[in-house]
C-alpha cells in the first residue's frame, strides 16, 4: 500500500509529467499526406503486398494509427516517413526511368530477403505488415520477370565488336584522372592488384571483375572485415554480358567502374566507405554532388555482415 | 613434481584440442582470395547451365596476344574455372565459388618457328581433348581495362 503522504508527493510529478507530455504533442507537426501522382504500376498481387508493407513509409498514402500520431512515437514515425519517402516514393514511382525503376525494385527485394525491410521497429507494432515467405517469393519472380534476358542481342554484339577494334589499336588509356564529386578518385593501378571476385548478374545483366588492392586482400585472406580496415580498396570493372540460349554468358563491351575506398575519417557517414563510379570508356564521374554517396551507402547496408561489401569470396564452409 | 607433470600434461591436452577445434573453426569462416601469382586478368565468362564462372588469366605476352590475335612464344594462360555459387547478400548475382578445374597452356617455336602450345590440367577434370581445350581458351579475346 502507498501511504498518502507518498501520494501527496507523487502529485506533483505526475502534474508536471502530464504538461511535458501535453507540451511535446505541439513541437511537430504530424505527417502530412500528398498526392498520388504517377503510382508505381506493377499487378496487383504485388502492388498488395506494397501496399501492406511499404506503403506507410514510401508513399503519400500513409495511413497512422492513433498512437503513431501521440509524440514522443510520432517523432519516429516522422522521421521514418520522412527518410522512406526520399529513398523511393510509390506515389510518384512512376517518374523514375525504367532503368531507375529496375535498380529501384531489385533493392527493396534484397533489403527484403536481408530481413532489413519492413523495419524491425515498425512491424512490431504492425503486425500485418510483415512480408510472408509467399510476398518474398511473389516480388522475386516479379523483379526477375521486368528484367528478361535477350539471348545473343545483337546491339550487345555490335557494341562488343566495335570496343574489340578500339582494344586492338591498343589506345584506350585515359590521361587525365576522373575524380566523384566526393572526391574519390580513379585508380588506374588497380589492374596490377589481385581480383577477390568475379560476379554474373542476372538483374541488371552485367558481369564484374572484382579487384582488391593489398590492405583489402590481406584482410580478407586474415578474416579482418568488419570493419575492414582504413587503406582498403576495390576497383569493380563492369561489362555488358551476351548471354546465349545454351547457357553461355560472354563478356560484351565495357559499361562502368565502381569504387570503394575505405577512409574513417572521410567518410564517418558511411562506416568510412567512399563510393566512385566512372561511367562509360571516357570514365565520365557519377552523380551531381557528394550526396550521391549515401545512396550507394544505403544499398551497401544489405552486406554489413561483410563489411559493407557484396562480393568477397564465400565462406569456406559455403563453398561446394 | 608428479603433480606438476601431470597437471603441464592436462594442459597440453586441453590446450592442443582448444587448438583444434578452434582451427576447424576458423578454417570454416575462412575466404580464399585465388591465388594467380602475378598473372593479370584476360577475360571472365560463365555458364548458367553447367553453373560455372572462369576467370582466364595470362602473362604479358598471353594478354598482349588476347589483344591483338597474334600468337607468340612464352605465353602462359591459366583457366580457371569455379563453380557459380549464389551471392549471398544480392539475390540477382552470381558469385564464383569452389574452384572446379584449373587448365594451362604455354606456347613455344617449334623448330620451324611455327608457334605450337602445351596443355595440362593442373586441377579437375574437363570435357573436350587438349586440342579442343587450347583453340577455345586462346581464342578468348581480352577484356577493356580503361
């Protein structure tokens, strides 16, 4: 039993608890739906399942509960809104370049199977948000389905053959050194390091060659990548792929180069990752500002288990 | 000093097995980065039916001869071939994975001065006879490396 001389004390706590939490309702204004402009246009099973899932944070239709809107919770909710929207927006997908579309889609199923998505926090409390082994599967086979493969294309071929005559001229070194609007500078040297990988995708059909300066091979070789260490490096060379109906995959012409140094004190916001990518043989730098970094330190979140990188060889328990 | 023996005795046991079991481990949560000695990148290309990636690399002279299509005596090239394991943080990637065969080819001047190329397989076995094995994996043309 609380005596009520305790109680007589607790009053006034309690009194001034109650305006803090009166007071806090009034700091921010709770989030504001816009209009649905240009939706995301895929079937409806999918679309359902974005609609349960996603739908709250990336789009226009958020739909609160009433005890998203009662602060300090709402702060979060805003905050989560906020950063969903700018990510990706299903109220306005639909002003994306289907290439951007693609890029977009391929993401959020990764996010998905890394568990990363639906956040933790928001389908604890949403329950009928969560994504069901049969959801995963349904947007798998959707983003495989918007991304075909055209067998022996013929403007791979050509574009292949064409760089084949530029190669043997033997005149494709580059003289000036492209630098990313982060700073992050082209590294002609990477030809002379050793490749840690060498992947073939079929979402984006592109095959990479993957190069590792010394600190990055080192560190793999000693298990050293979480974090990895300040020094490392990795030059991924991109190619257009041929792919053939009897399952062969040719390397056709040259499409890109991607960057990742590894510098904590540059780049403290992405866990000291710096992003470069050099579009095209004329290596033309990606991205308008530095911020372009972030959107590629977001997708590299998927492989913190590996130290924010995709494609380090596999474990050797994984290998068969 | 029985005492102490036996006791540096239990030690040893428990630290040797520690030490296994601790090795296992580790060997487990290893990555091998492939080892090509020096040799620089030719080209990569894969199939999805076999489910195989490769990785050709070669010597300066194998790389330079990729480049331009005439053959020269020194040439090393090395295929290697992996098995295509699934990327495991990127559904729509491929990954090399265990290695599956490793192949070798030299050339050298006969004594016509005709250049003429060795075959071995260091690693694994592969489909098609030396013959067969050396026109397609010289016939590869080199990779742009800007």
């Amino acid at each position: 039993m609380v005596s009520s001389k305790k109680l007589k004390r607790l009053w006034p706590i309690a009194g001034i608890l109650s305006v803090v939490i009166i007071s806090i309702q009034f700091i921010q204004v709770p989030v504001q739906n816009g209009k649905t402009t240009h939706p995301i246009n895929a079937p409806e099973e999918v679309t359902k399942i974005f609609r349960k899932a996603c739908y709250d944070c990336h789009s226009n239709e958020t739909k609160l509960s009433w005890y998203d809107k009662v602060a300090p919770v709402s702060w979060l909710v805003n905050h989560d809104v906020e950063e969903g929207r700018s990510r990706f927006n299903f109220s306005t997908f639909d002003t994306l370049s289907a290439t951007d579309q693609q890029v977009r889609l391929w993401e959020m199923v990764n996010m998905a199977l890394a568990g990363k998505m639906p956040l933790n926090s928001y389908t604890t409390l949403h329950l009928a948000a969560k994504l069901t082994q049969h959801d995963v599967e349904v947007l798998k086979n959707y983003v495989v389905s918007i991304s075909p493969t055209k067998y022996h294309d013929s403007t791979q071929l050509k574009s292949a053959e064409e760089e084949q005559k530029v190669v043997g001229d033997g005149s494709t070194t580059s003289k000036n050194i492209p630098v990313a609007p982060n700073g992050v500078r082209f590294i002609p040297d990477y030809k002379n390091w050793e490749v840690i990988s060498t992947t073939s995708r079929f979402d984006n059909h592109t095959m990479r060659v993957i190069y590792g300066n010394k600190v990055t091979v080192n560190a793999i070789r000693n298990g050293r990548i979480k974090p990895f260490p300040d020094g490392a490096a990795i030059v991924k060379v991109v190619y257009n792929i041929i792919e053939e109906k009897n399952g062969e995959v040719h390397p056709g012409a040259f499409n890109n180069i991607q960057i990742m140094i590894k510098d904590e004190k540059r780049f403290p916001e992405s866990k000291g990752w710096g992003f470069g990518k050099f579009n095209g043989t004329g290596l033309k730098p990606y991205g308008e500002t530095a911020a372009f970094n972030t959107t590629c330190y977001n997708c590299h979140k998927i492989a913190d288990e590996t130290g924010y990188v995709f494609s380090i060889p596999l474990e050797n328990k994984d290998l068969k | 000093m029985i005492r102490m023996k036996i006791f540096a005795m239990v030690l040893c046991v428990i630290a040797g097995s520690y030490g296994c079991a601790n090795n296992s481990y580790n060997d487990g949560r290893k990555r091998i980065v492939y080892n090509a000695h020096g040799l620089k990148v030719i080209t990569s290309f894969s199939d999805r039916k076999q489910q195989t990636i490769s990785l050709l690399y070669g010597n300066a002279l194998a790389l330079q001869s990729a480049k331009t299509g005439i053959q020269d005596k020194g040439e090393l090239f090395e295929l290697v071939t992996f098995k295509q394991a699934d990327n495991k943080y990127w559904y729509g990637s491929y990954i090399n994975g265990a290695v599956q065969s490793i192949e070798l080819i030299t050339s050298y001047a006969t004594d016509k001065n005709v250049i003429a190329f060795k075959y071995k397989i260091l690693q694994g076995q592969v489909p098609g006879d030396a013959d067969a094995r050396i026109k397609s994996i010289i016939s590869h043309r080199a990779l742009l490396f800007p």
